[in-house]
C-alpha cells in the first residue's frame, strides 16, 4: 500500500496495509506526527485504518495497493470487520473536525482518548471515550466501570452513543455516592 501525501509534500511515502493499521515511512512525514496522527514503531509510523480514512477524505493522503488506487468505500470495507470500527470512525471524525486530536485509548471499553484543543504535545490526554451504539444493551455495572477506570487515570470518562443515522450524542461519566 502506498499513501501519497504530495499535496502536503512533494514525495510518495511507501506503506503496508495490515489488518487495522497503514504503516509509513517516518522519514519526510514527521509533519503526520506532529500533528497527532499515527504513533512510531521503528522506522515507521503506523497509522489505524480510521485515521487514513480521514486523511483520505480530507484529502491529505493517497491510499495505494500495488498499484490500484484505494478509494473512502475500500477503507470503510476495513472498518466494517473491525469491533466498532464504523462507530469509532465516526466519532474520530467528529472529534477531529472539532479540533481535538484523537488516540487509541486504552482498552477494548475505553477504546479511544481525547487530547484537549490545542494540548496534544507534552500533555497527557483529558478524555477516555467509550463507545456505544443506540440499542446496544450494556450492563450497568459495566458501564460503572468503565467510568471508575477513566477516574482512576485521572481522566474525564465520555460514553459516546452512535445512533443509527450515525449521529452521536456525548455523555459525561460522573460516580454517584451509595449512601446506605
């Protein structure tokens, strides 16, 4: 898979398409990095599949197999085989178009972290963000623990809800006080 980032730079970065994740060269495209996207894995960076996809649509990024150009449709078709990959696209999107950068969070609940605007470098993340899809059925002592897990690392538990339009609705996690 190639990725072309001309637009921004005058070069073609090479990449590998695996599974969820696109890595490219890290030499000449450290301006990805510096502007939230992707993480280093050696000499690489690798981006996930939301990440390219938006970079893709925002027309960043040229995204290649061999030599058959990938389009949006392609890398959706990723996203549908992975656990909330639609879901976790969208609110990506969302959050980025608002001027948040946005991370792999920490597990399979907490599955995305939120940098506040303007605080990506040199700070720590302020947002974990679960994921919800309207008439999903949760637990609620699940639910209570995946925002016991946010406070614990010192962060703002948001369960976001994907209905079925693809709009999403945030929800601020708080602990309640049993008083018995």
């Amino acid at each position: 898979m190639v990725i072309d980032l001309s637009k921004k730079n005058d070069h073609l970065a090479l990449g590998q398409h695996h599974q969820d994740r696109i890595a490219v060269e890290l030499k000449g495209n450290e301006v990805l990095l510096n502007r939230g996207y992707g993480k280093v894995e050696g000499k690489r960076i690798v981006l996930r599949t939301y990440e390219a996809l938006y970079l893709l649509e925002k027309e960043e990024i040229e995204v290649r197999d061999g030599k058959k150009r990938l389009g949006y449709a392609d890398l959706v078709r990723d996203l549908r085989f992975q656990r909330d990959g639609l879901s976790k696209y969208l609110i990506y999107r969302d959050l980025r178009d608002k001027g948040y950068v946005v991370k792999e969070g920490l597990d399979r609940e907490l599955s995305l972290k939120a940098y506040e605007k303007g605080e990506y470098e040199g700070k720590p993340s302020k947002y974990l963000i679960a994921i919800m899809n309207e008439g999903e059925r949760i637990r609620a002592k699940s639910l209570e623990g995946v925002v016991n897990e946010a406070i614990r690392q010192s962060k703002v538990p948001i369960i976001a809800v994907v209905d079925r339009r693809g709009e999403i609705i945030y929800y601020r996690g708080f602990l309640v006080a049993n008083h018995n």
